[in-house]
C-alpha cells in the first residue's frame, strides 16, 4: 500500500532526512511514525519498594495474613529442604 505525500514540503522535509540517515523514504517514515507513536503513549508507572511494599501490606490485610502469626524456627524452615546427603550449609562443620 502506498502513501501520497500530498504537502510538497513535506516530501522535501522526508526526503531530506532519507538522505541523511541513509535510509528509504518508506524507512523514515516508519522510524518517525515509531518515534512519535512512543512519545504519545504514556509510560508505565514505576515501581518503587515503598510501593511494592504498600501493595505487599494491602494483599495481606485483604487476605487476613496480617493477623496470622506464625512461628516458625530455622529448623522448621531448614526441615522443608531436606535432601538426602546434603548438609546444611549454615552449619560449621
């Protein structure tokens, strides 16, 4: 499909630019087209950790977790990853 550049100036402008970039003309004006489509959209907000932080809070406090407190030692934690003919790597040995 083609396009009809119908401002003489405007075909001059792209031209131009073609020449300089060492590009096609279909080439600028994807390029341009890409550039102008990325500086329209808006940019997705940032997380930050006091944001990720928030948010960990809110999903526990929906969840009832907030009110849940387990207690939990390192041996309990340890027990979870038992392999067989592994040694703990905490330990001194």
């Amino acid at each position: 499909m083609g396009i009809f550049i119908k401002n003489p100036e405007t075909e001059k402008a792209v031209r131009e630019i073609a020449a300089l970039r060492g590009q096609t003309i279909t080439g600028v004006i994807d390029a341009l087209a890409r550039e102008a489509l990325a500086r329209e959209q808006p940019e997705p907000p940032r997380r930050t950790l006091e944001s990720m932080r928030a948010a960990t809070a809110e999903f526990r406090r929906k969840a009832g977790l907030d009110k849940v407190k387990l207690n939990v030692t390192k041996a309990d934690f340890d027990a979870l990853w038992e392999i067989p003919g592994v040694t703990d790597v905490d330990d001194d040995r």
